[in-house]
C-alpha cells in the first residue's frame, strides 16, 4: 500500500478543527469527507475522528486492531483522501485494546505462556504476592464500578487477573497494558507507524493519565513515570512526523506542568467556566483563566465525553458552584457521570462529568449558546467543535434509554436530510459564521488580550491592522463581535459591527468566505 504520510497536513495553531464520530454524519467517513468539502468547506482546518477501527465496545474505544477501519465506516483511502484536505488526528488508546484483539485472545488460548502475555498487567507486577493492601484500593482513582481487575479463564483452565481501567461487566472489554515492557512499547510503536503511513497529523493519547501503575498511588497521573511516557512516546511519534495531544482530565496545575514541558494539553476547565459565567453572570474568573491560557492548547465545550467538572475544575469552581451546575443539568434533562471512589469526592461533590449537549445545558437559549459559541472561538490555542455541538443538538434522552449509557444523550447520529435541516437553523448559521471568522481571519494569528467590566467578558485579537473583538454580556447572555476586513470580503467596513444578538444573519452567510 503507498505511504500516504506525504500528502499529511500539518496541525496549524489557532485554526477550527471538527471532532466526530465516524459515522456521526451521514453514517460513512465518505459522508464526512463530503460535508468538509460541501457545506463546510473552508470552516475547519482539521478533523478530529473518534476511533474509527473495528471495536467490541465503548463505541470504538475499545479497538481490536489499528491496522483496519471498521468496514462499515469506509476503508484507510477515505482517510487518506481526508489527509489531503483536512490535518487529521485519530486516537491511539494507549491505556488499553479490547479483550478481543488478536493479543489478549492468544493470551486466553496460551495462558502466561503465550508470546503476548507481557503485553498485560497483572497484580503481581505492582504488588509482591499480587494482593493489594486495602488501603492503596481506596487511593486509586476508579473509573470502573467492578472495581480495577477481571478475572479471566483461559483454554487450558488458568485463571489469570488482569487490570482494567474501565469498562463493565465482570470482565471488561478494555484490557490495560503494560507500557514498562518492552512488548507493550513495540505494540504502540507499530500503531504509530501505521496511522503516519495514512497520512494522519496528530494522535490523540487518550486516557493516557492511566498508563502508569505503582504501590502506594492513586494509578493515576503517577510521577515520574507519566513524563517518561510522554517523553518516549512524543519522541517516537516525532520519527513519523505525527504530533501528539496527551488527554488528560485533572487539576488546572496539571496541564500548567504539561504545558510548561512544550506538550498540547487540552482547556477541559473552559467548558465548566464558560457554563458557571452564564449561569452566574460572574466574568472575573472566566477572564483571569482566559487572559492566562496557554496557545498550545486545544478548547472544547463539549464532547462525545460530556462537560468535564472533577477534577478539571478542582481550586477554580467551589463545591457548592459544582453542585449548583449539577442541578441545573439535571432540571435540564441531562445526566451525571459519577466519581467512583469517595476518596476523590471529600466534600460528597461526586461529578466528573455533567452528560447533556451544551445547547441544552444553556436551556436552549440560543443567544446564550452563541455567546459561549463565541468565547470558545476567541480562546487561544485549537478550537476543537464537537459536530452535535456545531449543529446545536438538544438532547437525546431516547438514546440513554436505548443503550443504558448517560454519555449517550449527546451522542446523536445525523442523517443527510437530518444535516441538512440543522445546518438552516439561525443558530447553527450563527455558529458557522463565528467559525468561519476564527478559520480566516489573521488578526487570531496575533496577541489576545482579555479584560472583565462587571458582568461584562472583553476579548480582543490583533495582528497589524487587523483586530477581531468579542463583548460577551453574560447576564444579558448575548455578545457583539467587530472585525477588520479580510482582503475586502466584507461588505461592512471595518468598523461596522457584526451583530450576533437578535434577528436572522445576513443573506448569505454572516461572514463570507474570502476569495481563494
């Protein structure tokens, strides 16, 4: 097969990416391919596609293989043909592949003999004897309500216990590897490899806060042993020309540390400021962490994983303001993503997720949905726009009852039509049209300078003569943007007002795409 690394695009800072599912859109990667170069052509700058390989579960995060795409996705050329017009990024689960890839499946029909078994952690390889002491139980930092470990029997009648970082069930579907081994080490390397070969920019390292287990620790974030990790794991995937975005969902001080070490962190506080700022009308902490953010970042509101609260916004948001937004998603049909282990919730605030679509969060209110629309796209760094939260989907409470999973309520699959009529809403014109702005206009290559008046959340870009300006009334929830002229493609003058607030942008789009 050609090696299709040559035609990759690079990961540009400060440019939209789009975040989907593979068959979020349409059904297909062909689909999705279709609607970047149609609809929102010249919108986004790359694509973030959630796992797209065959999986047993987790709605692809729990990967068999990497070398394949679901087939009822499409195949690696519509990937490739992505890569020539858009920077991709694909996730690399580096914490765990599905008890029904190819390695573990050798391990249950081989047992510890098997050529795979030193891919996996067993007990015994963090406690003497393999017998937890029950208090380093209680310090781990659980994400599965089973507890951390499955028991599985092989062929031949060997019992073998195994870490699992999540999943349900007695044995989970998502087996943890031991990335100290050298066979776990090699295992990444040939999934690095192979996602350069297929043109793809940037690998997502998601759940990577979990790779690293020791004695007496939570089994999370464990240092050093998460930055020497990092530190081989973003030099291998420089050999193949890729980038990586370590995920990671923890303290403010955190990505301060990953950020302080040249690394792509993600803003996971921005999405419960932004939502506080407008429940409460309050802008002083929302400009301090604005005015201080990083550019190597990539912001989201939203995501296939809900609105992040513990601990993402631990020392920003107090426990009371945590329990406040709880409630209010809850009043709004949303769900909440629990903490599992009461170690990790001392004041009995046990939210790590808030479940629910940011339009729906905010009520439905559309103007107070542009509003925070407009202060993620003013942010620095990559904003990253979930597709349902570019459509501005309301929740879908039918498919929690469906599949039995809160994460599901923001999870909606569109068809064609289904695209089609969302993309005419005035909301969701209005978003594009901020989008739009963010992708073209060069005044967001420049400075950022932040500034909070009462209730009030100013944010200004200049480059040269080129300025972008965001006035967000958060008690009001609206907000009005000014803008230079691109190259003389705006018919208002550049010290017109674009209004976002009240009455249908113009015909066509608010803000045309500049020629060429």
């Amino acid at each position: 097969m050609p090696d299709a690394s040559a035609s990759r695009r690079p990961v540009r800072p400060n440019r939209p990416q789009l975040l989907t599912y593979p068959d979020s859109v349409g059904g297909t990667l062909r689909d999705l391919v279709e609607l970047l170069r149609g609809p929102l052509d010249g919108m986004f700058d790359g694509v973030h596609v959630l796992p797209p390989f065959p999986a047993s579960g987790d709605r692809g995060f729990a990967p068999l293989t990497y070398d394949r795409i679901e087939p009822r996705f499409g195949t690696w050329a519509d990937i490739e043909d992505l890569a020539t017009s858009h920077a991709v990024v694909l996730d690399v689960m580096v914490n765990h592949i599905s008890r029904h890839s190819p390695e573990f499946q050798a391990l249950i029909r081989n047992g510890l003999r098997s050529r795979t078994a030193d891919l996996f952690l067993t007990p015994e390889k963090v406690w003497p004897g393999g017998t937890p002491p029950a208090g380093d139980l209680d310090r781990l930092f659980l994400r599965r309500s089973a507890g951390p470990f499955s028991t599985i029997t092989t062929d031949g009648g060997e019992q073998i216990t195994v870490w699992t970082t999540f999943g349900e069930g007695p044995v989970s579907e998502q087996i943890d590897l031991d990335l100290r081994s050298g066979a776990g080490r090699s295992l990444v390397l040939q999934w690095l490899a192979g996602l350069a070969s297929h043109g793809v920019s940037m690998v997502r390292l998601d759940a990577v806060g979990y790779v690293a287990k020791r004695a007496g620790t939570s089994c999370f974030m464990v240092e050093p042993d998460t930055s020497e990790f990092l530190e081989w794991i973003t030099t291998a995937a420089g050999t193949y020309g890729l980038e990586v975005l370590p995920e990671v969902h923890d303290v403010p001080s955190t990505h301060e540390r990953l950020t302080a070490n040249g690394y792509w962190t993600y803003d996971f506080l921005l999405p419960g400021l932004v939502l506080h700022a407008l429940m409460s009308g309050e802008a002083e902490r929302l400009a301090a962490h604005l005015e201080t953010s990083p550019p190597r970042q990539v912001t989201t509101l939203d995501s296939h994983d809900g609105i992040p609260i513990r601990p993402d916004v631990e020392g920003v948001l107090t426990a009371d303001e945590m329990r406040a937004m709880g409630d209010r998603i809850i009043a709004n049909g949303g769900n909440i993503n629990p903490i599992l282990s009461s170690a990790h919730a001392p004041d009995g605030v046990d939210i790590h997720q808030l479940n629910v679509t940011y339009f729906s969060a905010l009520g439905g209110d559309e103007d107070r949905y542009v509003t925070a629309r407009a202060i993620q796209l003013f942010a620095r760094g990559i904003p990253q726009i979930y597709y349902a939260g570019l459509l501005a989907a309301r929740n879908d409470e039918q498919a929690v009852v469906e599949t039995g999973e809160g994460r599901s309520i923001n999870r909606p699959n569109y068809t064609g039509p289904d695209i089609r009529a969302a993309l005419d809403r005035q909301v969701v014109r209005r978003v594009s049209s901020l989008v739009r702005l963010r992708n073209v206009h060069p005044a967001f290559d420049g400075d950022l300078t932040v500034a909070a008046d009462d209730h009030t959340l100013r944010m200004r870009w200049e480059l040269g003569e080129s300025s972008c300006e965001l006035a967000a009334d958060l008690v009001a929830g609206t907000c009005r943007v000014r803008a230079t002229e691109v190259d003389g493609a705006w018919h208002d003058g550049a010290a017109s007002p674009l209004r976002l607030t009240g009455g249908p942008p113009r015909d066509p789009a608010l803000l045309p795409t500049p020629p060429g």
